[in-house]
C-alpha cells in the first residue's frame, strides 16, 4: 500500500474511534472496549478489502458484493461508522444509535442498510458466515464472505462445530478474523476459559492460519489479501488491545460494556485528537 493510503485509512481509523465514543456518551448504553479494539480491523476491510454494493438497495441488490458478519454484534459502533463512511446511510444518523425507532440498534439487524445478518447471540456468527458461503458456491457466485469474531465467544461449542464444517465442505470463499485482545466481560479470557495455543486448535480443524498484530494497517491488508486465495478457509487471528486509543480504557475488561461519563468522554476525545 502506498503511505498516503495507509494516512487515509488511519484517518478514517480516529473518525471511527471519535464516533465510537460520541455514540455511546450520547446512548449512555453500547460496547466501547470492543468496538475500539476491532477499529482498525474493520475499517481496512471495509474500505480496502471487500468488495461492496457501490449503493445499497435491498430490492436491487449487487449480488457479487462480498458478505460481512458481525459475529461479535455488540461491537455494532464500528459496524456503523464504517457503513456512515461508506454511504450507506448519513453520519447525522450515527447519534441516533441505541435510540427508539433508530436503525442503529445495539446490535445489527437487517432492516439496517448494508447489514447482512443481524447478530448479537454471541456463537452464531461463524455458523451464519459458513452457510452465506455455502449457498455463494453452489450459485457459483464469486464474492467472499468475512466474519468478525471476538475471543471470547470461542468459548461457544458452536463456533468449533462451524470450525470443523468449513474444511469439510471446502469453503475457501470464507475468512475468520479473530479479534484477540484477551479481555470478555468477566475479565481475562485466559482465566476464565484459557484458549491456549488458538492458532495450533484452529490449524488441527484444517484451516489456513494468519496471525498479524490486529492494529497495523499494513499487516492486516495483507493478511485479508493472502486470505482470498489461500485455497480453504482462513482465520486471522488480530492481537488487539481492548480500549485501544484512550489511555484510561485500554486494557481493562471495565470498559467492555459501559458509557463513560462526561469528564471521562471529554478526556477520551481529547486524547484522540492525536495520533495512535
């Protein structure tokens, strides 16, 4: 990539953590930690990966666009902020996030422009993402189908199942990206289920494995690229820092699902005012 797409992209990156902020100060309700931590994982995707709907239109739709899941659907903030960037809908709307009648729920639905699977039922995501690219192929239709995990929803036994599926039935049209920053709700993902060696389990169910620091514009680019013609199914699994880019925030599991306070979001915009 070229420094002044990597500038953009990074600039697109702070919007996205600023809007982040600004929606669940203005909700005092949604999932800040997480949606911070995915930032950079999202954004590369959705503006320099995936091919997407140039305008969506649920009555015509680009059938050839690539497909994206939320498996993590609480992180909905940056699912929005970048669907805000890309058109689907104006960013005015993002303030209505968590609000009644908004089509910004806290987690997605499809009656949300550019929503492909509504989520939230933590999982799910990777069972849902291996039947869009089932049905992809047996349409012989080549768009590709991405699914955001978090680590801690791997504590699901349904996530295995689907691990174990996708090689069987050959979807090399699917990519896992594994939002690794270690922390769920309750703390520690280590202490609570440990994962291990994530990337020896998922390589023993067959698949191709990436693994890339999950903050590094470049690193992620390449891996999704990689992904794309890896000849069966890939998981990236993306370390990540929980809270990334608000000093207080990072690292600590308190910030998973709770809205900050005025002095607190004050301080969180100021420090993003600079560069991470």
């Amino acid at each position: 990539m070229q420094k002044a797409e990597i500038e953009k992209l990074k600039e697109y990156c702070r919007e996205n953590r600023e809007n982040i902020i600004k929606m669940v100060y203005n909700a005092q309700s949604g999932h800040i930690g997480g949606s911070l931590s995915a930032t950079e994982l999202v954004t590369v995707l959705f503006h320099k990966c995936m091919k997407l709907a140039p305008k969506w239109d649920k009555d015509k739709n680009f059938e050839t666009r690539d497909r994206f899941v939320l498996s993590k659907g609480h992180v909905s903030p940056i699912y929005y902020c970048n669907l805000a960037q890309m058109g689907y809908f104006p960013k005015e709307e993002l303030m209505t996030f968590r609000k009644l009648g908004s089509r910004l729920q806290g987690h997605p639905a499809t009656f949300c422009p550019g929503v492909d699977a509504a989520t939230g039922s933590l999982g799910q995501g990777l069972a849902i993402a291996c039947g869009m690219a089932m049905g992809l192929k047996l349409d012989k239709n080549p768009a590709h189908v991405f699914v955001l995990l978090g680590d801690g929803e791997l504590q699901e036994g349904s996530v295995w199942e689907a691990f174990m599926d996708a090689p069987a039935r050959k979807l090399d049209n699917l990519t896992a990206i594994i939002d690794r920053n270690g922390l769920q709700i309750d703390g520690s993902t280590e202490d609570i289920k440990p994962l291990g060696n994530l990337a020896e389990k998922i390589r023993a169910f067959n698949w191709n494995v990436i693994e890339i620091d999950g903050h590094d514009i470049e690193q992620i680019y390449d891996a999704i690229e990689l992904a794309k013609t890896a000849g069966r199914p890939t998981a990236i699994i993306a370390k990540t820092i929980k809270g990334k880019g608000v000093s207080f925030m990072e690292n600590n599991a308190g910030w998973h699902g709770k809205a900050p306070k005025k002095e607190e979001y004050e301080k969180a915009l100021e420090e993003l005012k600079y560069d991470i």
